[in-house]
C-alpha cells in the first residue's frame, strides 16, 4: 500500500464501512456528508494535472496551498531569509513560479530590500531609454572560434548541466520539451546522454565529466569510438568538459545508490544501486597543455562543433596556466563555462558546499580579465553559471564579461521544485529529483515543460528591457560602470571601481 495515498484509502474504506452498518442503522448516512466530500476532492486531485503535490499526496496536499494563498500575511515568517534578514529566497522562488505559470510579474509596494543595506546592488538607467523591440526580446550568441567547423548561435539564458540520475525521467523530457518549445539548449550533466535527453529534440550541450559516462570504457576511461557515435547526434550541439563543479570543486560528482537504477546504471556503464562517486580529476589529460589537445581531439571527433570546458576557480595561476597553454599550443576552447562556489547539487558534502571554490561573480571577472589579459577573448565564449535566477542577474554577469548564462535552480522551480530538500534522499515530493515512479508521476511533462518555456521567455524579455532602459542598442554595450554595489552605509562603488579591467595583452608582458 502507498503510504502517500493512505488517507485517500481510509476515506474509502470508510465509506465501504458505512455502507455495511447503514444496513443495520441507517442514520450513519449522515457520515456521508463529511466524507463524500473528502473521497472527490482526492480523485479529483489523482486526476489533474498541474500541481505534483495533490498528484502525489491527495487531499493532504491541499493544505500546502491553503499555506500558500496566505503566504503573505503568515508565511513571510518561515522562510529563509539572508545575512541581513531579506526573505530573498521567497522572492526569488515566487518570481520563478510567476513567470512559469504565466501569473502577474510584479511586486506591490515596490522595493522589498533596504536600499541601504550593505550589498544592495543597482543597474544606471538612462533618460533616454531604448524601447525593447529595436533589438529583439531574444538575443542569440554565436558560439564557435576560428577552428569550428558548426558553430552554434545560443540563446542567451539556458539550462545548466543536470544529470538524469540527479533528475527523473520526466523532470529532464520537460526540460527537453521545453528548451525546444522556447529556442535554447539543455545541458545533459555529466550522467551522459539519455533517451529522455532526446524526447522532443530541443538543443543538448554534452557535458563530459570525471566519469567519462556516455563515452566509458570498460576501465573507466575515456573511449573515442563511444564519443564519436553519441556525439554526431544531431541534437547535441556543443560539447563541455566538466572540470569542477562550484558546489563541490575537485571532489566530483555523487549519484547515491537509491537512486542508480538500473536503466541509469545502463546509460552510465556501472554497477545499479551502487552510489556512484566521480573520481576528482581527469585521467584523459594530467596538464594545461593536455587539456587544450583534448578539446582538439574532442573537436575532431565530434565533427567540429564547439568544445569548451566548465570550471569553478580555485586557485588563480592553474587558470593562468590554462591561457598559457592556449598560446603555447594554438588551441583555443570555443567556450569556457565559469560556474560559482555558491552553485547548487543534488548531493555533496557540506564543508565543500559553503567553504570551497570561487563565488561566480568573482571568478568570472577574474576569467574574463585573464582572456583580455592574454588577448584570447575575442576568440572565446564565456558562460556564466551560478544562482541566475532575475533578469538582473544576467545583466550582472553580462556586464562582468559573460556572454550568456546558464541557470539550473530556476529551471527546476520552473519544473515544479518547490525546495523540499530531498534531492539526495529519493524523496523529492514534486518528481522532480527522484527515480520513484510513484513520485515522479506527479510530474506532467507537458504541463512544466511550458512552465519551463515561459520561464526562459519572460526572464529574457526582463534581461533585454533592462539594457534597453540603460539606453543601450544591445547586451554587448553592458559595462561593469553600469551596475553599482552599496558597500557600507555611506560608500558605493561601480563594478569598474570593484573589478577594474586590464589593458589588452598586458599578461603578454613579462
């Protein structure tokens, strides 16, 4: 019996008893008018298909959103709140689930901040705002440098790298759905490529991970053959190497055992119900120069689509090295994904959670400054990933050299989680981060996947009306003089004071 549905099953055993004493005393008939009620509303919750909570909890689940229609007049105080007391992370959350299900994207009394807490941060606006329509709601990225054979024009907000395994089966078809419904692209994660990544045919950016998964070989190590035939789908348009990840650099992935089912240990070659640790580093490649002639090899095998490679910095001269030995060896990545110590998972031990790897913003200006250090930018995408959430954090990130971003958490709120924290237990309630297929029947594909689609749409229109309200003709006129960042009280510096830029080819000399 499913415990999820026990109160339903009473309900109607209830009912079933009824009947019987109504034989001997017929006023129990009265019964009927509380618990006829109670029966309905859970068959009309099994039967619908918008909310995964009353799908998979009957009647029960209502009570989250009778919590949720007075949220804001009691639930303010339950939730998480940051350094300063700021219940962020309800705003965020409640922006996501907004512009999914297409509800009212705006806020009553206006700022929900006190603008003059230390770290608030602004964007200038212009007295000669642009309208939105001159340069388009979706802007596009080309991806690809002088040795791409079939570069790829991006759009500028998609999907961060989620595995299946990490994500159910209907979780990654949505995201799927949805990436094709709305133009941008899917990263797989390192868990390799699955059936579901290629549903409905929406964009795919391979990740290659530790774990070499979807292109092992039977020792664990990287196999060309295996590569060459999952990457010539026509459906997988970039390829990223995983170097670490920001919620646990150098410490590689973890699948737990509960959730490596068989058919994922299938598309991952190991071992089902095994707990699936990535070992910290690659054993394709042991050096800089060793990396830049994988993403060569990679590129030739695929067929010459756009390599690059994800990382969260660490220690500044190993990144240093890196752009060195492009120069040394004339190979260039097409993209390199910078992710932050504050990026989200599914599992990992909490010191690396909170106290390892470079936060985004930091770590990108720092790659970004490095390429036009050693003239290497203009050849190289950058790619942000960390807690982009608003439109404004993608100005934010623009603004400090990305030149598109990556989001995984709203993407999955979008998708229907609602943070219960489970992710690693197997328990999500939502089926969202789980392999129960009792759970992940809550999950109906078509349904998110337009919450997905929306989602993507409307932060991009946010993001491109922002630059046109800075007066600017498009996202490449975004400087780090545009955004400021209140440091104390009294004091506010622009991200040109915080982050200054060098000069072109100035880590050429000596």
């Amino acid at each position: 019996m499913n415990i999820r549905y026990l109160f339903l099953i009473l309900t109607v055993l209830l009912l079933l008893a009824i009947g019987l004493i109504y034989l001997i005393w017929p006023p129990v008939l009265w019964s009927l008018v509380f618990l006829g009620p109670l029966m309905l509303l859970g068959l009309s919750d099994i039967l619908q298909r918008k909310h995964a909570i009353k799908r998979n909890f009957p009647v029960i689940g209502n009570l989250r959103y009778a919590l949720e229609m007075i949220r804001p007049e009691i639930m303010q105080y339950f939730v998480e709140t940051d350094t300063q007391g700021r219940p962020i992370n309800r705003l965020q959350r409640s922006l996501v689930y907004q512009r999914a299900k297409r509800e009212i994207d705006t806020a009553p009394f206006g700022t929900q901040m006190d603008v003059y807490d230390e770290g608030y941060e602004w964007m200038d606006h212009s007295i000669y705002a642009k309208s939105v329509d001159e340069f388009g709601e979706s802007p596009r990225v080309r991806i690809g440098g002088s040795d791409c054979q079939q570069p790829y024009q991006a759009s500028i907000l998609n999907i961060s790298a989620m595995s299946f395994g990490s994500l159910s089966q209907n979780a990654v078809k949505a995201m799927n759905k949805g990436a094709g419904l709305g133009g941008f692209a899917q990263n797989t994660g390192e868990g390799g490529i699955s059936p579901y990544h290629k549903a409905f045919g929406g964009d795919l950016i391979w990740q290659i991970g530790t774990g070499y998964f979807g292109c092992r070989a039977a020792d664990g190590t990287f196999s060309a053959e295996k590569f060459r035939e999952n990457a010539a789908a026509a459906c997988v348009r970039m390829i990223e190497i995983k170097l670490s990840q920001g919620a646990k650099p150098g410490h590689g992935g973890i699948l737990p055992a509960k959730k490596n089912t068989p058919e994922i240990a299938e598309i991952r070659g190991v071992q089902a119900y095994t707990a699936v640790h990535s070992p910290p580093g690659h054993s394709a490649f042991d050096s800089p120069d060793g990396l830049m002639r994988f993403v060569q090899h990679l590129r030739e095998l695929c067929g010459g689509k756009p390599v690059g490679f994800k990382l969260c910095i660490g220690k500044k001269e190993e990144f240093l090295e890196i752009c060195r030995a492009m120069l040394r060896t004339g190979i260039r990545p097409d993209f390199i994904t910078i992710d932050g110590g504050e990026g989200g998972t599914g599992a990992a031990p909490l010191e690396f959670s909170n106290s390892m790897g470079m936060p985004m913003l930091d770590g990108l200006a720092f790659a970004h400054d490095a390429l036009v250090g050693f003239n290497l930018k203009e050849e190289v995408r950058l790619i942000a990933s960390g807690k982009i959430i608003s439109g404004f954090h993608m100005v934010r990130a623009i603004a400090l050299g990305a030149d598109l971003c990556n989001s995984a958490r709203a993407m999955m709120m979008a998708a229907g989680c609602i943070q219960a924290l489970q992710c690693n237990t197997n328990r999500c309630p939502v089926g969202v981060a789980t392999q129960d297929p009792g759970l992940m029947r809550g999950l109906v594909v078509e349904d998110k996947a337009e919450r997905v689609a929306n989602y993507h749409r409307a932060t991009v229109k946010s993001f491109a009306e922002m630059v046109a309200a800075a007066g600017l003709d498009s996202p490449d006129q975004l400087t780090r003089g545009h955004i400021h960042r209140r440091i104390d009280e009294n004091r506010v510096m622009t991200y040109a004071e915080i982050y200054p830029e060098p000069l072109p080819g100035s880590l050429l000399v000596g």
